[in-house]
C-alpha cells in the first residue's frame, strides 16, 4: 500500500483525523524509505511503539534494583531483627546468641555489642526479638527467660540496659512499638508471646520516663530498675497501664502490630482458626473489642497500609491476600503466584506496592491497584535447604534487607532520575551515523546495539546480547554501510548485517579478553587497535569461515606503547598514534613503517630500559579510549604527567587536497590533557598546540567532511566547537599556540563525552554525541539540542531552528558537498552478504574503493551535450552563491569575511510605477463594488447536495455484515419460537 492508498484507506475508517497527521505515521511506519509498507510493517511498528511506551510506564513505575549485596558475615547464628534508627541514622541488626550489629547509613559496620542479662548466663542467652523506641532513644529486646530489657543508647556507656521487665507469663517473640508523632509522651508497645496473649503497655509520660523509679531501686543514672509484670498489671506504675486479649488461645503469636488509624491490636498465628486478630480499643473501658479472620491454613505475616485501609497476609497456602478491616468473610483481593509458603510480606507506602517473599525465595513485587505482579527476583539468593528469614524495608532509602540465617542481603534501590531521558540502560560507548538509511545506530555497556530514526528519534529496532554480557567497546560500518562491525572488551569483533545475523566472528585477543579501541574497514583489511603494540590485521580474503584468526602484520612491532587509534588517508597513507604521544605513519600497501614522529624529540632516544619504565608508567591510561565511561577527571590526573601525551584520536583533514606539499597542517590529533594538535606528516612537524579543554584530562574529537569545524568533548560533558577551515593553511617555522575561533561551547551531556559523529540532514550540518549518561543526544553546529534519542516526543529535523543566512548557505555548500561524495562511495562499494558475485572475495566482503578515484572518477554524461550544459550551468550558479574569494580569504577571517567594505554609490532617483501614480485604472473598479448590507446566508438545506443517508455514511461490506447478523438472529428467534411451541403442543397432549 503507498502513502496515498494509506492515508485515503485510513481516513476512510477514521473520519476526525487529517492526512496530514496519517501521512506522518505513514513516515514512522516505512523507516526503510520504500514508499511501501504491509502489514508486517504495520504490526512490527505498533508493537515496537508499545514496548516503547510499556518500557517509559515501567521504568517510572517498577523500581530498578543495584546489584544484590552480602553484608560483612559478623553474626554466627541466626539473625532475628533488623531494623533503622532515625535518631542516630544507622541500622541495627541482633542475632539470637545476643551479638548486636551497629551499622552506619553508608552501610559500613560501626561496632558489635554483646548483650549480656542477669537472668542467664552468656551461653544460655538466647534472644527472640529487638524493637526501636525511636522517640526516646531506646531499643527493647526480649528473651527466652521471659523478661525484656530497655536499653539506652545516649548512655555514655554505650549501651546500657535502664529497664528490666520480668515475670512475663510466656516468652514474648514478637514485639511492636508506636509513639504519637504528635506527642511523644503518648507511645504503646505491643506483645506476643508462645502462650497466645496479645499484651500492651501503653505509656502516657514516655518522654520523661517510661517506668516509675522503686524506691528499693539502686540510685544513679547508670543502675538498672527492674520491674515485674504484676506492677504493671496491678497500676503500681501511673505513667502507663497495660491491656491484652487470649483470642488465640495457647497458638504461638507471629506478629503483632498497633495500627492508629482505627485504633486497634493486629495480630496473628499460623492456625486456622483466629488466624487474624483486630482487638479494638473502646474509650473510658479497659477491655478490647476483638474481630476474628479465620484464613485457611494459617498465615506467616502480615501488613497494613493506612492509606489503602488494607491488611495484606503472608499466606502458608502460597496465597498473598489483601483485606479489608471490616470485612471478615472474605479478602478483597488474592494474588497469587508463589509457589511455596509466603513468608513476610510489607508494603512500598508511597508507591502503593507490595513486598512478598516465599519460602523458596522467590521475590515478589505486585501491584497493588491492578493486584498484578510487576516484578519477579529470583536465582539470586543463597542456596541452602532450611533457613529462617527476616525481611525488613526501609522505604526513606529504598533498602531492602533479607537475612537467611546469619546472612544479611541488601538489595538497594537505584535512585530515580526523574524526567531525566535515557537512550540506553547502560553508558553508551559508541554512536555512527548511516547515510545509506538515515540511521543512527548506538552501542552500550550492557551490549546493546540500538536503531534510531535520525529524522525523528524514532527506535526503529534493537539488538541484545551482541557479545553476551561483555562490554561493546567500539563500532564501525563498511564503506556499503550494509555491515556493522562490533568490537567488545571479551576480545572478539563480530561483523553483522543490519537486520542482527552475525557472519564472521573475529577472534582478535586469541581467546582472551582485551581492549579494542578502534575498528579500521580498509580495502582489503581489517584493522583492529587498543591494547597492543602491534597493529591487528584481518586479511578480507580470508573471510570464508564463521570463526576469523588475525594475519600477520608484515610491519612488526614499532610503537614502544600500546596503539590506541588509527587514521587512513587514501590511497595508501595510515597513521597510528600509542598511549605515548607516538605517531607511526605506513604505507598500508606494504605494511611497512616510513616516519616516525615524536611530541618530544628526545623520547626517541631513550634507550630500552627506559621504555620498560614508561610503560609501567602508562599501564593505568592504556584504556582511555575504550573505557572512556568508566573515567573520571581525577582520575586522570592521578596518573604520571607522561600519560597526558596519549593520542585517543587520529583524523586526517580530507578536504585539504596536497595541504602536506604546500607546507599546511594535514593531520589532527587529540588525547591527554586536553589539548589538540595540527601535524604534517610530510615534513613530520608539529604545526600547532592548544588546550581545548582546561584541566578536563583526556578529550575525543571528530571533524567534518569538509575539514571546516573540529568538535571536542571531555570527560564533564562539555562540547566544544571549532571553525578551522581557515587554521594552519600555511607553512610556519614557529608552532602555532593561538586557537582556532570558538564558535560554540555547551554541555549535553552529564557525564564523559564517550564518542561523537557529524552528519547532514537537510542541508545542516548535525553532531551525534553519546555519553557515560546513558544519553545520545543530536545537535546542531550552533551547540542546540534538537533531542535525545529516547525521548518520548519525535522531533522533526525540517522544523529545527533557523541559523544565520551567511552560516546556512555554508552549510548548504557542506551538505551537498558531504552527500555528493556518499553517492559515490555508494556507487563504488560492493554489498556484503548479497548474491553471489564473480569479484574476488576481498571486494565482495567488504570492498572500499580509494576515495581518491571516487573523486576523479569520469561519468559518460559528462561527454555529451545535456551534460555539458548542466555542467556549465552548475557552475555559474555555484558563482552566484560562492562565499569568499581568494583575495579576501587570506586576510580577513570571521563570519562577514565575505563582505567587501568600499564607499556607497550615490543613489539613482527612481520613477514611481504607473499604478502607484494611477490608482483608479488598476483599481477603481475593486474600490467602487461595494458589498450588500444585509447579506444572508444560505440555508443547510440548500448546501447539501444530497441527502444523508446509513448507506452513504458506512461501507458496503458493514452494512452487508449487519444485515446477515440481523438475518440470522431473527432466524434463530423464529426456531427457538417454534420449538417452544412444540413443547408446549406435547405437554398438553399428555
């Protein structure tokens, strides 16, 4: 179907739309340009938009998680509590021999307390629940000899017990403490014990103290009080009083929970009858008012949520249920799910979410709206048969913490970025531009390859998993740009095409991991550089199999550092630069090295010895083009000053024909320090230095077709823009230190600027930069976003901002320039993976024609009379836009260096036209018609010019459909009818 069919089809069905707006998602759907889409085209485009749209609804509303973490192993026996002090910020963790674990917000371990009581000995003791009384500073911990004791934490002691409360009935195993925010002398702390009773003491004075002082009791601050529950039952004690309820009968008591928002106990066992307890508290009485839930089977936990008014409970049939308060006869929701025991549940408040781990630890997360499970965490936990397990969330720090005996795992809440708009889910290490599709592709850490519209940032497919879960380092296409070359940090390039089937694997790090920093496509090689001295070459001939080993380099070994990049200058000219600042230049014919040049001339004099010391020296900068995401400004400058020499890029000045015999600059380099520098390589001289980027350590770079802007970025995100058409054009004996003009500095990105790309898109010149943020935003020359791919709004590049008239006819000039020489390239270059062809295999891979004899090349059109006019024509046109000439180019440079200053001319006094002169001739007869004063207007009657009717409003085929439905349905009415009536007919005969 084509664009036109489409949008008539469509508007056809769907009458409020304009086709305007069908022919732009015509434009979405055909992102191969074909001017053709089916229903292939149709489904895969709706079903990537909702994964987009499901992915944007998931990452705002499922948290993602850090890795899972294993805390110091300081307990040796089961860990019964974990728990958050706000008042000191650190997090307290008790086992069951009475080993406490202060442990700081950073999560580093502080200190370890033993608890000692008086009641048993040290071997005996055996601790059964810890509780924090946040208002007053205290934490309270129960034992298996039926006391509790309350210690202090501002004790200078360090922990020092103020209370002990003994002669409980039964041991308490599970406690729970709420205060009035409101007013703190207002607190309850909840019981439950192995005999079924709920117990509360509720205090009224807990701010002063929580227990009157007996006179018998010992003075001074640091002495314990000890108090027997009779006290506390019989009023002795008039800053609080207890109460309790024995609906549970002698069921061991699981949880316990005071809930203020309707003033009530919470309680629970694992038996089936009474398994859920809510015991009311009535004014001005002292008894409880109780509600029962009987819950098949029993429950391990539960957790209420105030604002939901719901109770959820860890079911030991696998169920998690949701209730409501005041319904007992049945749950207001089940999720299910598990497929075990559930063993704790708690609630993410402000989310509206739900925790449930079960007993074959299987994490869950539901939602508690849908009563959905949107999150499932598995596999990760360690692996032991029996285990007790404790789960406690801290939701201010998005921590969760989960013990299996006496381990404690963290899993930690990644921190939201907001609206912050990510392109990748990892930092993006790579970005390329394919003028063939109008394609940005983009690479992450995670080995993710992504497809994006340039046009309008729309994902057009994605590839996972390229090299497992190894990092992809770099990227590169083929001159067809019909093959994607991928290189990895697990020391493989893989070449694909662009619908994901990998052809060749190249085994470059001979079965071990390495760095690749640059990937090189050249005519009939493969060049691969970024973590050796020598150059790695694949010979395309060789290209037969699926598994690829390297050939040898006939050149040998002759950098003293590792090579980071490389550059080609057709036909034959390449250049490699190391972590040393050493430039090599070959003939790529011969493989053989011809030049050599230094920053520093007397580094090509020092001996081995001193080779060896410089290369320990540089060990730690090796990776600063391949592991760009992962540094950072100080830790560059942690490094010898000899590392700041290290070339990260290497780019020829393409546009500048024989610059090099004319004595100018040919060659660019970048890297350490943050300084850029301007090479001839003919007379191997260093022709200009300056700092583009101050103190921002090393620094990448990438240059235009038409050799006129130089882009820099550093590890803070800051890009930079330089006009350098005019920059080193001339010889000159002295280096140059001045730099070029600035026309633009601005920061993208948050984080290390990890690669950038040019390309041209409706005449403007377009840089693609990716970041260590998980980032690859679009640009313009003048530093203005146009967007991040990933963004939830398409942008439209036709509608990005107006620039100034003379700097937009210049980058017209670079665009038609810049497409003038992809359509030839095209027209050379063989396509890979396509039918069988009789060229020889080097070229049917991956063939590159020099550029040189793309250039030169003779079309037939030029010799025949059309072509020879066009040609001409071409070019007097070229002379009406031509923007300097060659007298003003050497002397006058900036944005108005075209413009010739002379005196004014007098101005000629011109004769007015003759209908300004004579108005009534042209325009008397429009000025006397005069409108009619009560103009009416036709009625709607008279306008149309049919009448409307159900058939000219639907199509054939609805009308059609409806008539059979009715058809039928009356049929069947009809037959239903009539045998009722012989039913009826049959009963009465009987």
């Amino acid at each position: 179907m084509t664009r036109e069919e489409f949008t008539e089809q469509i508007c056809a069905v769907i009458r409020p739309s304009t086709k305007e707006e069908f022919g732009e998602m015509f434009d979405k759907i055909d992102v191969t340009r074909d001017g053709i889409i089916d229903w292939d085209k149709v489904t895969s485009f709706m079903l990537l938009d909702l994964n987009e749209k499901d992915e944007r609804t998931r990452s705002s509303v499922i948290p993602q998680w850090k890795n899972l973490r294993l805390l110091s192993p300081i307990h040796k026996d089961i860990i019964q509590n974990v728990t958050f002090l706000k008042g000191s910020s650190c997090y307290l963790t008790v086992s069951r021999n009475g080993l406490l674990g202060v442990w700081g917000e950073n999560l580093k371990l502080q200190r370890t307390l033993q608890i000692t009581t008086e009641a048993v000995k040290l071997k005996d003791l055996w601790v059964t629940t810890l509780v924090s009384l946040a208002n007053v500073n205290k934490i309270a911990i129960a034992f298996t000899s039926k006391e509790i004791c309350f210690y202090d934490l501002n004790s200078k002691q360090g922990l020092s017990c103020q209370y002990r409360l003994h002669g409980l009935r039964g041991t308490v195993i599970c406690m729970d403490y709420w205060y009035n925010p409101h007013d703190g002398n207002e607190a309850i702390l909840t019981l439950g014990d192995v005999s079924g009773q709920v117990q509360a003491i509720s205090f009224t004075t807990a701010l002063i103290s929580l227990f009157e002082r007996p006179a018998s009791s010992p003075e001074g601050e640091e002495a314990t009080v000890t108090i027997s529950w009779q006290e506390l039952v019989s009023g002795y004690h008039k800053c609080c009083y207890t109460l309790k309820h024995k609906l549970h009968y002698k069921d061991w008591i699981k949880q316990v929970a005071y809930s203020s928002s309707f003033d009530a106990f919470i309680s629970s066992t694992t038996s089936n009858v009474n398994t859920l307890v809510l015991a009311w508290r009535e004014k001005l009485k002292p008894r409880l008012k109780t509600t029962s839930f009987d819950i098949a089977r029993g429950i391990n936990a539960f957790d209420f949520h105030s604002r939901l008014n719901l109770i959820a409970t860890a079911g030991i049939n696998h169920r998690v249920c949701l209730w409501n308060p005041y319904v007992t006869s049945k749950p207001a929701g089940v999720l299910q799910g598990h497929s075990a025991s559930v063993i704790a549940v708690q609630f993410i408040t402000e989310r509206k979410q739900l925790f449930s781990f079960s007993k074959d630890k299987v994490l869950r997360l539901w939602d508690i709206q849908h009563q959905l499970c949107i999150q499932r965490i598995a596999g990760s936990f360690p692996k032991s048969l029996d285990f007790q397990s404790t789960l406690y969330f801290n939701e201010a720090h998005g921590r969760l913490f989960i013990s299996f005996n006496n381990q404690l795992m963290l899993l930690e809440m990644k921190q939201e970025t907001g609206r912050k708009v990510t392109s990748h889910g990892k930092a993006v290490t790579c970005v390329l531009y394919n003028s063939v599709f109008k394609q940005v592709i983009s690479s992450d850490a995670g080995s993710t390859v992504t497809f994006w519209l340039i046009d309008t940032g729309q994902k057009i497919k994605q590839f996972t998993g390229c090299h497992g879960n190894a990092e992809i380092s770099t990227m590169t296409l083929d001159a067809t740009e019909t093959r994607l070359l991928t290189g990895s940090t697990d020391g493989t390039v893989k070449i694909w095409d662009l619908n994901g089937h990998c052809h060749h694997k190249l085994n470059v790090g001979r079965d071990r991991a390495v760095d690749i920093s640059q990937i090189m496509v050249l005519k009939r090689t493969i060049l691969v550089t970024g973590w050796d001295r020598i150059i790695t070459v694949f010979r395309l001939s060789n290209l037969t199999q699926f598994f690829v080993l390297p050939a040898e380099w006939k050149g040998g070994i002759q950098h003293q550092d590792d090579i980071l990049c490389a550059a080609f200058l057709p036909p034959h000219t390449l250049v490699t630069g190391s972590c040393g600042g050493e430039i090599v230049v070959w003939n790529n014919s011969t493989e053989n090295a011809y030049l050599k040049i230094y920053l520093d001339p007397q580094k090509s004099l020092k001996s081995k010895s001193d080779t060896l010391l410089l290369q320990q020296q540089l060990s730690s900068a090796r990776r600063t083009s391949s592991r760009r995401h992962t540094m950072s400004v100080a830790d560059f400058y942690d490094t010898d000053t000899e590392c700041n020499n290290a070339i990260t890029k290497l780019l020829f000045l393409e546009a500048r024909k024989n610059i090099s015999v004319t004595g100018g600059a040919n060659l660019v380099s970048c890297g350490g320090a943050g300084y850029v520098r301007f090479w001839n390589t003919l007379k191997s001289q260093l022709m200009a230095e300056f700092e583009a980027h101050s103190r921002a350590g090393s620094i990448i770079m990438t240059i235009d077709k038409m050799s006129q802007y130089l882009i820099t970025g550093d590890l803070a995100g800051w890009v930079k823009i330089w006009n350098i058409q005019d920059y080193c054009l001339g010889s000159s004996e002295n280096k140059v230190t001045q730099p070029p003009p600035l026309i633009r500095s601005f920061q993208p990105h948050n984080d290390c600027v990890t690669y950038l790309e040019t390309c041209v898109r409706s005449s403007c010149l377009l840089i693609l930069s990716s970041s260590s943020d998980c980032s690859v935003v679009l640009s313009d020359v003048y530093g203005t976003t146009i967007g991040i791919f990933g963004q939830e709004e398409h942008w439209r590049i036709e509608n990005a901002p107006s620039h100034p008239k003379g700097e937009q006819n210049l980058d017209e000039n670079v665009g038609q320039r810049e497409e003038k020489d992809d359509v030839l390239k095209k027209k050379e270059a063989p396509v890979l993976g396509g039918e069988p062809s009789p060229k020889p295999p080097e070229q049917a891979i991956l063939g590159m024609e020099d550029k040189e004899e793309s250039v030169n090349m003779i079309s037939p059109w030029e010799n025949t009379i059309l072509g020879k006019k066009y040609k001409e024509s071409k070019i007097q046109k070229g002379k009406k836009h031509k923007f300097f000439n060659g007298k003003t180019m050497q002397n006058s440079t900036g944005t108005f260096r075209s413009l010739n200053i002379g005196a004014l001319e007098a101005v000629v006094e011109m004769n007015k036209p003759d209908f300004v002169l004579n108005s009534d001739k042209y325009f008397g007869e429009m000025t006397e018609e005069k409108c009619p004063e009560n103009l009416k207007l036709p009625t709607l009657s008279e306008t149309l010019k049919a009448i409307f009717d159900e058939k000219s409003l639907f199509p054939k085929e609805i009308l059609d459909r409806e008539q059979k439905t009715r058809q039928l349905c009356e049929q069947m009415c009809n037959e239903g009818k009539m045998k009722r009536n012989k039913k009826q007919a049959k009963m009465k005969e009987k």
